[in-house]
C-alpha cells in the first residue's frame, strides 16, 4: 500500500468531518425543488437594487420550463445561457434543469464563431441571450447552428421594471440590441414567455447519472472541450461542499465574482439555490466599487473571488473603509493566490477568512479545500475533501508514485469527477486513465504534499519550464517577484531556447506599481535581477524581463498565459 492510500490528510480534518460523507441517491433537480421551497419569502437575488425572493424565482423558472417543454425539449436536450450574471441566468438555469434538460453555459466574451462552435457541439436546442449579444454575434452565425430551434433574448433591465422611473440616465448605459426574425429559428423574448406561461410544477422523470451540466473548458489546447457533469455529480459535491463549509441553510449570503458560465461559479450558484441561500449578482466583477456597495448594503457571510479581483478590492479605497465584520470565509480559486496578497486581504477581512481551493472543470470543480475551521497553510490549496483519493505521479510517464514532500503530476478519484467529454472519446480516455487498477483523472497539474497531507500547486505541467535540465515551476519565482514592492502582477512563461532545443529561456512579464512606473525601467530591472540571484536557484533566474501595462488575463481572471507566449 502507498502512503496515499493511507490518507495522511485525514489526521489534518476539522473535527466532525468524516473521510466519507453518506451521499445522497438523487438527482439535482430534486435537491433544487427542496431548495427553492424551502424559504419562499426569503430573498434569492440581490441586483442593482432590485431584490428576488425565492417565491418569485420560483414561479419565474416554473414558467421557463413549461415554455421549454412546449419546445419539445425533453430529457436529452439542451439549453444554453449567453448571459452575464443576471437574475435572467438564474431563471433560465433553475427551469433548464426542472425541464430535464442539460445547460451550458456560453461565455458572452466569445467570437460570433467560438459561441457558434459551442452550441454546435454541446447540441443547444434552445438558447437564452442578451438582446445584444444577439444583434452583434449570434445573427451573422445562427444559420449555422443547424440544432438550434428556439432563441430567447432578454436585456439587461427586464427585470428592473422600475429603472426607468429612477434609473433613466443610467438606463441609456445598458447594452441593448435589434431583436428580430432568424431563418429557421423561432425567437421570443423572456418576458413574453414570463407572462404568457403557466407556472405548473415541472416532473421531468431524471435518473442521478443523467446529465445535468455540460461545462466547456478554457482551450488553452486545441478546441474547448464540453465536459458532460451528471446530477450524482451535483449532488454529490454540494454534500460535500455544505459539509465542509458548514453552510447554514437559508442563513448565508454569497457574494461573488465568478460568472456562471466558469464551473466555480455555477457550483456555488447551485449551491445557494440548493441551500435557500442569498446571492448578490455582480454582473461586471471589475466594477469594484459595485461590489463594495454589495457588501456595505447585503453584508455577505461569504465571498468568492480569484486572486486579481481581490487584489483589485484591496486597491479599493472604499473597501479598506467596510465593516467586513459578517465575512466569515473568503474562498479563492481558479489562479494561484500570492502570499503576500492573502496577507494584505486579511489585515482587511480577518486572520484566516481567506480559504484557498483547488479544481477543475473536470472535477464540478473541487478536489481539495483548506479546511474552514483549523489550520490553513498559506500558499497551499488544502487538503482533499472527504469521498476524494488523490496520488502523486511522476510527470514524465504516470506510471509511478512520487513520495511525500516530491512535485508529481496530481491525479484523482472521488464522486465530483466529470462522465467525461462530450462526443470526445480518445481525449475522455486520455484524461481518466487506469493507474493500480483503478480509473484516475489525470488533472495536468504538477503538485506536492506535505506529511500533513497539504498539497501546493506548483504548476500546471504544460507550464513547467525545463532549463538546463532541471524543472523550474513558475509559480515558485512569481511568488517570489511578488514580495518586490514594484511588481504589481507578473507572470512567468518558458521561450523555446534554440541554442539548446527540449530547453526553455526563463522570462518574466511584470505589471509595474505606480511608483515604479515613475522610476528608471532599466534600474528597476535591475534590482528584480539582483533580487532574483539571492532568492533562487541560477537556473530559475529570468534571463529576459519584459514590462507591461497590463497582465493579460482570460474573462474569468487567470493569467492569460497563451497570449503571453504568443
């Protein structure tokens, strides 16, 4: 038996947390149903003002699935939502499923031929989209998405019936577009089906292993992938999840910049809708100072955020000014989080609110947490959540375990992972592959862990540079830039090395503060330079150093590495 399999981060456990949670035989659909029932007065949505209650956003998807059923949609089909996040996502989300229908979520920041290709190949019958969106991006492609029978546009301010009474200067601010016939496609809009609908209480008969989401993957390689997650997963997770988190049922409010259409997101949508849970809706998560009113006007128990946009809080006058007294957890994700920027967070929020995770789309997302009430290690992700086995493999074959304290590429089993790719067998059999007799994910990511059983990211492995024969992880030296008070953001990324081919060129990007900018650039070069020989190895050392005015980043907040090399 290997040291994994004996779970050595069980010992590092809160108390009362089991190493396996009785899991529930049942669908999402039904844990929504409970969900949306459970505290019908209470408030669901919080946007621009206008607040939801459970009631209404009951009644509201009752009707969006009736209108879907009266499409044909049935079991098997599925519905895609092109929206920011909007109480609209919400409406279309929650009768999608009460439908039995599977969702995708279609980023609004795609290409008129990246949404035509995402709706193609997850087979999206029926679309719901911004009236915008529609005008500039889905007409010049519609005839080509050959499934698509039924499209619903809406505006942003549909659901503010009193914005033009009080809102009208900001109401010409509000993207809008021509809605009008498409060869082929039967469009109307969500308000029409909101007032000619009945509110019947969907039965789509659902069986656990049904697919509820069908999640697309970022396509750092190659196209995106639709990763096909069932209810069990759902299901399963959010057990796991309210478990570890200690999540009070109707007594939190989420606040989060994670759009929905990013699994990080959508699970902690489900998760609020499935717990009678508030959330405050930030439809553009840069907009800071709109999340600053959020929090001074609902006071969230919990925030979500990847580490730029907390980065971005802390830069925020207004926020430092907050009683941020009701955040109990600062959950952050999909990006690796600085330490001396968690260190900033909580002089703000608290010792110890902010909670690091780690996942994947593959994964519904999670597979490890720090844990809510013990010790957090900074710079780590935590421990993997209970029904979760984790192994470190060596990153050259996958064949053999690598031991405590040694970088290994992570692989993982546990009742979150994905069925697979949709209409993609080899890259399914590619991503969950045998290992001891038994079907891993292979999460593509090099990691470590500790005798406590903590693991720390150290790279993902197609971002692992080799130099001179020796890995270098590029998180290791970015943190390092990041105690430089003149790096604001930095990245690192490998150029091929032609005088030595298989080898990489160390470079690092960085996004000045403003006082540095007002320095000499080749002098502030200098002492990133002087400061990296003391800090680590010759080999790790940046041989070039580029300044830019701003880190590109992907429309969830990653570092934008691709467009870095490029």
């Amino acid at each position: 038996m290997s040291i994994y399999d004996d779970k050595p981060w069980l010992r590092s456990y809160d108390a009362g947390i089991p190493a396996e949670i009785d899991l529930p035989a049942t669908t999402y659909a039904a844990l929504l149903e409970e969900g949306l029932h459970a505290r019908p007065q209470r408030a669901a949505v919080h946007f621009l003002g206008r607040t939801l209650t459970f009631a209404e956003l009951e009644n509201a998807s009752a009707r969006f699935a009736v209108f879907l059923k009266a499409c044909g949609c049935t079991p098997g089909h599925t519905v895609g939502v092109n929206l920011p996040n909007t109480p609209q996502y919400l409406i279309a989300l929650a009768g999608a499923i009460r439908a039995g229908c599977a969702v995708t979520g279609v980023s609004p920041l795609l290409s008129p031929t990246e949404m035509a290709y995402q709706l193609n190949d997850a087979g999206v019958k029926v679309l719901v989209t911004l009236d915008a969106i529609f005008e500039k991006k889905l007409a010049p492609v519609a005839g080509d998405i050959a499934g698509m029978t039924h499209v619903v546009a809406t505006n942003i301010a549909d659901p503010l019936p009193w914005i033009k009474r009080t809102l009208g200067k900001w109401l010409k601010k509000v993207p809008c577009g021509t809605v009008g016939p498409l060869p082929g496609k039967t469009v109307t809009t969500l308000p029409r089906i909101l007032a000619d609908y009945p509110a019947d209480k969907p039965a789509a008969a659902l069986s656990p292993e049904d697919t509820c989401l069908i999640q697309y993957t970022g396509g750092t390689t190659g196209l995106p992938k639709g990763t096909e997650l069932t209810h069990a997963n759902m299901a399963a997770h959010l057990t796991q999840l309210t478990n570890w988190l200690n999540l009070g049922f109707g007594e939190e409010v989420f606040c989060s910049g994670f759009p929905f259409f990013h699994q990080a997101g959508l699970i902690l949508t489900l998760t609020a809708l499935r717990t009678a849970n508030t959330q405050c809706l930030i439809p553009d998560p840069r907009n800071t100072a709109h999340i600053c009113e959020q929090i001074k006007t609902y006071r969230p128990t919990m925030l979500a955020n990847v580490p730029s946009l907390y980065q971005m809080l802390v830069d925020n006058p207004t926020f430092k000014t907050l009683d941020l007294s009701s955040i109990r957890l600062c959950l952050s994700g999909a990006a690796p989080f600085a330490v001396e920027a968690i260190n900033a967070l909580e002089a703000y929020t608290g010792k110890g609110t902010v909670l690091e995770v780690y996942g994947m789309t593959e994964t519904s997302p999670m597979i490890t947490m720090n844990p809510y009430k013990g010790p957090k290690k900074i710079g780590s992700v935590g421990l993997p959540m209970p029904n979760t086995r984790v192994k470190l493999v060596d990153v050259e074959t996958g064949t053999t375990e690598v031991p405590l304290g040694a970088e290994g590429e992570l692989i993982v089993q546990g009742p979150q992972v994905m069925k697979g790719y949709r209409n993609k067998p080899e890259e399914t059999a590619h991503a969950k592959r045998d290992f001891a007799g038994g079907k891993w994910m292979f999460t593509g990511d090099v990691a470590r862990m500790d005798e406590d059983g903590y693991i720390t990211i150290c790279d993902r492995v197609k971002d692992m540079l080799i130099v001179g024969g020796f890995k270098v992880f590029s998180r290791e030296v970015e943190e390092k830039l990041y105690q430089l008070p003149e790096v604001e953001f930095c990245a690192i990324v490998g150029l091929p090395d032609d005088k030595r081919p298989g080898n990489d060129i160390v470079k690092a990007v960085v996004q000045l503060s403003t006082a540095a900018r007002q320095q000499d650039p080749e002098a502030v070069k200098a002492k990133i330079l002087d400061f990296c020989r003391q800090s680590v190895s010759p080999y790790k050392v940046p041989k070039r150093i580029e300044f830019i005015e701003a880190i590109p980043l992907t429309n969830v907040g990653k570092v934008d590495k691709k467009a870095l090399r490029k």
